[in-house]
C-alpha cells in the first residue's frame, strides 16, 4: 500500500499483518516521507511487516526501527549468515522461498533456526507479485515443523481451494495482487472479502 487512505481502509479490517514493500525496484515501493506517520499509528496485535530483497543488514535495521516494524520478510537471496544476523539482533524473519517444481528441504533446514516462518511463493523472474499460483500439490513434500506462509496469486478466485489444503504447518496467507486495483493499492471491498472468508473458515 502507497496511500495513508488506502493504509487506514485496509487496518480497519484488522488482518493479523500487513506488509510494506522497501525495495525499491518494486511498482509497490513506498513513499517513505508521506506514509511514515501512517504506518506507525498501525494499532496492535495487527503486526507490521517490512518487505526487502537484497538489501544490507543495516538498511534492514534502519528501517525497521523509523517503522517500528514487528516483522522482517526477506524475499531475494539472503544468505543463511544474513538471517542469522538479523535474528541475533531480535527481529523476527519470514523468510521466502521461490517454488517451482520441488521444496528443497534441506536448504529450508539449514535457516530453520534463524526464521520464525517461511513463506512459499511462485517462482518467477520477479521478487514476488508475479499474481501467478504454483502447484499446491507441491506442499505435501513439505515435511518441516517450520510453520509457513502460502502466497503467489491468492485471491478470491482460488481462496477456497487453498482453505482446503490444511497442511499442519501452513498458518497463513500473502495476499498481494489478486486484491489491488492498481500496484501497491488495495482493493477495500475484495480484501474484506477474502478476509471474511478465512475467518468464517476458522470460527
């Protein structure tokens, strides 16, 4: 999300987190001037999520702190010694993996101690956004305690279908471009939808 509007419509719906994209080749990339305030005023338990790719651990840091960011997802090619860094310095890690055709477990083993989550996207020649699936069927190899996010092109079209897959370790889904109007703007009346339907799941 790029607007303060946008931000306050989407925390009234009360997700358990929302994310904020601080790489900046992203169409999503935030203004970090204008929306500062916004993102700070985010009333708990909703937990705020930085995004970053690539990026060094200080930035990381940096950020985290101007935002008082609850959580950090790392969605490039951080290294195993880079998680391991951030965790000693008390951040939480969601750590995302592309899918393609196989979870590799013993790469998802070796940041097992230093991420709190992992997060299972499609694989594409982008970070992430892509609005595309990949095939769920996948997720039955995933044999790890590690709980784990599911995202890559969830949406009301398919939210259903992923309700159904109750994997043990799966607590959750990133929910992107399925609901935006545009990049980086929210869709007000889907996410309330999608929102509604997984909790009317769970009740």
């Amino acid at each position: 999300m790029k607007t303060p509007k946008n931000i306050q419509e989407i925390v009234s719906l009360n997700p358990d987190l929302i994310g904020f994209i601080f790489y900046k080749k992203s169409r999503r990339y935030i203004d970090k001037s204008t929306l500062q305030s916004s993102i700070q005023k985010i009333p708990a338990p909703i937990k705020k999520v930085g995004v970053f790719v690539n990026e060094t651990n200080d930035v990381i840091q940096a950020i985290a702190q101007q935002y008082a960011l609850d959580i950090i997802q790392l969605h490039g090619e951080e290294s195993i010694a880079q998680c391991q860094a951030l965790h000693e310095k008390g951040f939480n890690i969601i750590k995302a993996f592309p899918i393609q055709d196989k979870i590799d477990i013993k790469i998802l083993e070796t940041y097992i101690p230093y991420c709190s989550a992992f997060l299972f996207d499609t694989k594409t020649s982008q970070y992430g956004g892509s609005g595309q699936a990949f095939n769920w069927n996948i997720l039955q190899n995933y044999t790890l305690d590690k709980p784990f996010y599911l995202s890559g092109g969830i949406g009301l079209s398919n939210i259903t279908q992923a309700l159904k897959l109750k994997h043990p370790a799966l607590i959750g889904f990133d929910c992107n471009s399925q609901l935006e109007d545009e990049a980086g703007l929210k869709n007000y009346n889907h996410t309330k939808q999608l929102i509604n339907t997984i909790r009317n799941e769970h009740i």
